[in-house]
C-alpha cells in the first residue's frame, strides 16, 4: 500500500521541466472500448447524438449552404462559422464509423463530402459564406472572422476521415485548401503577415502534417504561432484597411484572442476560454515536432496559472460570459459560470497534449477531471440536449438546450466521445503508460514487440483496476500506472505479489519494469467521498465545501433534497457514505446527515438579531454531469460547512 503526498494536485513547478522523450498516444482505432461507465454513453452518442446533430444541420440549413445556392434575400444567410459544424459532425462520424461500421451514417458522409468537394473553389478556398454572400470580403477581418477556424476543423475532419476509411477525397480537397492557405500566408512579401483571430488551424496543420508528411503544413502552422502577436499587429493593419479604428474593437483588448503578446511572452490565461486551449493545444505540437522548448516553456507557465488560480473544480474554466472566459485570478463564480463545454473540451485536448511531452500525473489529472464532469454534463443522458454553460449552481432555470444559433459545442463532444479511445494509453520505446482507467481491449508496439492490454474496471464507481499483458514472446519494457492526485491510498500487485508503489513512484506514476508475458496486474485506489476546499482568495466559495469521490464532482439537486439548496448546512464531522443506485440515474449517490435552516419563526420581517434555527435532516448528491436529467430545480456544487 502507498499513501500519496500528491492529495487532489500540486501543481506549481520549481522550474519548467526539459523536454525529453516523447510519448505516442495508442490511436482510437486500435482501442475497444467495452466499459460499464463509458460505452453507454458511446452508444448514445453513436445511435441518438449523431443522427440528432446530421438532422439539425439539415434543418437550420447549414447543409443546404454546401450547395452553394444562396441569392440575397433567401433565409437562412449562411454564417460564417457554419462550416465548422458540419466539419466536427463529419470528424465525429468518422471516429465513429472506423469501430461500429453503419451503412447509413456512411451514406450521409460521403454525401457531405461530395457537396464539400463540389463548392471548392478553383484556387481551393472553400467557406460557404464567404464564397456566396460576401466573396468581396475573403480574408479582410481575420480578428472577427472565422475562415481559418473554419479551414482547421474540415482539415481534422479531413484527417479523421482518411485514418478512419483510407478514402483521399476529403483529404485530397483539403490538402489543396492548406495548398492555397499557403501561399496566401506568411513572411514572404506579396504575402499576408494574418493569423486568426480564432485559434485552431494551427493545431489541425500539425495533424495534416503527420498524416501526409508535407512539412509546408508543418511550418505554416509554426508560422501562424511565432507570428501571433508581434508589432506591428496585423489586427490593427487589417482595421485600418477595412477603415476601421482599433477602438472600435468589442472587446477592447487583444488579450482576448491571446494576440496581446507574442505566445513565448506570455505568462497568464486571458480572453476567450476556447481560442486559449486551442492555441496552447498547437503550442504543445508544435514544441514535439519542432523540439522547441520555449514553446514547452511557455505552455507549462500557462498550464500552471490556469491550474493554481482560474480553474473551476469540474473541470470548467472561463467564469465570464461577457468574454466567454477569464477575467482574475480566483475569480469563479457559480452561478453566473460559464465555464463553455467546448473549453473543457479543449483542456483535454492540451492536457492530452501535454502528456506526450511529460509523462507527468497531473496533467492527465486535469484531462479526468475535465472529462468526468464539465465535458460530460455538457450533453444529457439521452444524448439529444446540450449545455454550452456549465454553472456550479443553479436556481432552476438553466437548463440544456435542443440546439443553439452558434453551435459549437454539441459536435465537439460527440467528436470527443466518438474517439475516447486514443486518450487510454501511450507508449514509447521503452514503456508502456495507461492515462485513464477504462475497461478495453488495446493492441500496441512497445519495443518493437506486439502487445495486447486487457483492462478491466467499473471505474469510476469502483477502484479496482485488474489489467493483462499478453504477447507472443517474452518482452522487458516498464509498465506505467497512474496514480490519480484525488487518490491518498493505492494497493498494487503484480501476478498475485504485493508490489512497492512508493518506491516505483515516477511523476505520479508506478513504473513496473519485468519481462512480461501473460501477465495480470491489480491496481486498487482508495475512493471514500472527499470533502474539497477552495483556495481562501475564492471569494465565492469561501465556507463552503464540496464533495467529491474518485474523479467524479458531486452536487445537489432540488428534486432530492427538500430544503432550499442555500440553507443546507453540512457539518464538518457528518459520515458521508455512497451506494451505487440503479434506479437514480443510474449512478453512486453520496448520502450524509446535515442541517438546514428553518423560516416558520422568521415573521414579518427581513432582518432580525438571532440567526434562523437548524433542523437535521439528510441530503443527497449525485455526480455533476448527471444533473438537469430529471424534473427542473435547483442545482448547487459547493455546501455551506458549519454546524454540529
């Protein structure tokens, strides 16, 4: 047995680390997933989530837009970001149709591929906006527009198509659009000295590199990053040709786009949640393929602001509508959170980044944390209604939606369930490391050798791990298991032999280095409910207490506590105790003895010099991406602490 000193994470480096070597991601195809936890909600994105999003896109018109037939006066206008949507809805169903084959679904992609292909343009520019309602203004507003955001999420839908199927048509399409991108873009003169002001391309370059091996991608993304934010800034350039005054700019500052300093000087998470993971998410591919480490640099200074001061305990950051991300350090209200899915999505896929360059715990820490709660309450449990804000409290009136005008988020997370695989294990040339505990079956090459893992778990209910190497021939390489942060007492044993975590202990890892063949390991982690506390600058939680077991965040709801939520007192030696409840959600309710306030003596008048009496009773909390499945009411995370 070990007891960790990591408790739920310590993330502040002495010193930024070195890059060293750098790890491979199993890809999703050569996982299976069977988990008691994850395949239901697979199977709903498979069979509800995405026939849902394909028949919305029809209706509001975005697919109807690829036909290129729309006159002035006609409605819907296509929008400028349009075409994302669909892109994410086709890298999704890609993912998707490489594990479960569906005639059907593959009907309606390549249907969508071949109205892509058709509008294309000659110079192999393709955006449905900018092509029919005002082609006069192709590339005159990076800052606001969103042609390059745009281009990014059809080059990975490209991409997921092409390893999905081998089919080249959509590939082949983009590659002629990055092919024009290119020689529109860049420090040569005659060239444009623009970057978007919506990260994302930058990223996608780096995933169209690796499949195709053309390195102009590669540098045209490294372009997009080093220029981003130099003097003169290309935004100011670009208002005065338009015969705009930067003034004029909505939100005043360019640290909402991240552009407010050049990516290696900056030093703070800023401005709009989802440009920022995106654009740390590039800095983190780029620094693996370029060996680049001040851009390692500058996204370990980032990643541990955000984690030490801007993060919400779900997982969620971006506390601010008005930006849709971040405004101070510990600045996390609840109610008002905005903590977008599609930024949680983000932090997964930077922290999934992060881990190929450091082996390091925490950052997969925060990809489950992330995932577990803020990305997964972003869409129901019938997979048909989606939040795009995810508050830590609600009064009742905030509620998932069946669609929205800017409809980013609902196509990001089916595009995140559909490919959940490649997020399980990496390996390198020595070992081999499991990130996150999910029942599956996964073939991989560790040392030249084929191996295959078998694990089994109903994590995150339970914190038995059991997982079984098997190989043709006997083969030495070292075997990682993470040790998660929320996790104080783990057990580990190795073909029925007790074995010394805390001496095998590695950045958060236990590293088990044998000759393997047929082996089976057993991994236990303690999982009792905890009770969390927020940093004393969180002026918002301040008293408060949340609860949590294993990855998953808990809260409580009105339709299971009868009490106004903000009266519930929890008193600090309350046993809390959790049971898996088949007929609640189907989920481990956590259930305590607590206090609430009473008002039957609190007559004809609002303020009085005795505080209300408490009256015991009992409260009930489920997990927070479970919430708003049932009757609307109250929703509430962090508990008032007090009491006997």
């Amino acid at each position: 047995m070990v007891t960790t000193s990591s408790g739920q994470g310590s993330f502040l480096p002495t010193s930024t680390k070195q890059l060293g070597a750098t790890w491979t991601p199993v890809p999703w195809k050569a996982v299976t997933i069977d988990d008691p936890f994850w395949t239901p909600h697979i199977q709903v994105n498979r069979e509800h989530t995405l026939p849902y999003i394909y028949r919305l896109c029809q209706e509001t018109g975005r697919i109807d837009a690829l036909r290129l037939k729309w006159k002035p006066g006609m409605e819907p206008i296509p929008h400028i970001f349009w075409d994302s949507d669909i892109a994410k809805w086709l890298e999704a169903a890609s993912y998707s149709l490489a594990t479960y084959p569906d005639p059907a679904l593959e009907a309606q992609v390549d249907e969508v591929i071949r109205l892509i292909v058709a509008a294309q343009q000659p110079d192999g520019y393709f955006n449905t906006y900018f092509t029919v309602v005002e082609p006069e203004k192709r590339w005159t507003n990076l800052r606001d527009w969103h042609e390059l955001y745009c281009a990014g999420h059809l080059i990975e839908a490209a991409v997921a198509h092409f390893q999905a199927t081998g089919k080249r048509v959509l590939l082949d399409a983009l590659c002629r659009y990055a092919d024009y991108i290119d020689t529109v873009f860049g420090i040569a003169p005659g060239k444009k000295r623009g970057y978007p002001g919506h990260e994302e391309i930058e990223l996608a370059l780096v995933k169209l590199y690796r499949v195709t091996g053309e390195k102009r991608y590669l540098h045209l993304s490294q372009y997009f990053v080093d220029e981003r934010g130099r003097q003169p800034h290309y935004f100011d350039i670009e208002a005065r040709l338009r015969g705009e005054d930067r003034a004029a700019f909505q939100h005043k500052t360019y640290e909402y786009n991240q552009s407010h300093l050049a990516v290696r000087e900056q030093r703070e998470v800023v401005g709009h949640a989802v440009r920022a993971m995106y654009l740390y998410s590039a800095m983190a591919d780029l620094a693996r393929e370029l060996h680049d480490q001040s851009l390692f640099d500058a996204d370990q200074h980032l990643w541990n602001h955000l984690c030490t001061t801007r993060l919400y305990i779900t997982g969620g950051l971006g506390p601010s509508r008005h930006n849709e991300g971040f405004t101070a350090d510990y600045d996390l209200p609840n109610e008002t959170a905005y903590a977008e899915t599609c930024a949680a999505i983000g932090l997964v896929f930077w922290n999934h980044r992060m881990l190929q360059l450091d082996c390091e715990a925490r950052y997969a820490d925060v990809l489950e944390r992330a995932l577990y709660n803020c990305v997964l309450s972003g869409v129901s449990l019938d997979g048909q209604k989606f939040f795009y804000e995810n508050p830590l409290a609600s009064l009742g009136t905030h509620h998932r939606q069946e669609w929205f005008m800017c409809a980013c988020c609902p196509p990001n997370i089916a595009r995140l369930l559909a490919s959940l695989g490649q997020y399980i294990y990496a390996v390198n040339d020595k070992d081999l490391v499991v990130h996150l505990y999910i029942q599956s079956t996964a073939q991989m090459t560790v040392g030249g050798r084929e191996v295959t893992v078998r694990q089994e778990t109903t994590y995150p209910w339970d914190g038995t791990i059991t997982l079984r190497l098997g190989m043709d021939e006997p083969s030495m390489f070292g075997l990682r298991l993470r040790i998660p942060g929320w996790c104080q007492h783990a057990r580990l044993k190795v073909n029925g032999d007790a074995f010394d975590i805390a001496s095998h202990l590695e950045q958060g890892y236990v590293r088990v280095e044998r000759v393997w063949q047929d082996d089976e390991v057993e991994l236990e982690l303690a999982m009792p409910v905890e009770r969390m506390y927020a940093h004393p600058n969180v002026r918002q939680d301040a008293g408060c207490v949340a609860l949590q077991r294993g990855p998953l965040v808990y809260c409580l709801e009105g339709t299971d506590n009868k009490a106004p939520l903000h009266r519930i007192v929890v008193p600090g030696i309350t046993e809390l105790a959790s049971h898996f409840e088949p007929d609640l959600l189907g989920v481990m309710v956590v259930r305590g003895k607590a206090l609430a306030e009473e008002d039957t003596d609190w007559t004809e008048t609002l303020y009085r010099s005795r505080p209300a009496s408490l009256q015991p009773g009992a409260i009930t909390a489920i997990p927070y991406y479970a919430w708003d499945n049932r009757q609307p009411g109250e929703m509430r995370v962090w508990l008032r602490e007090g009491g006997s």
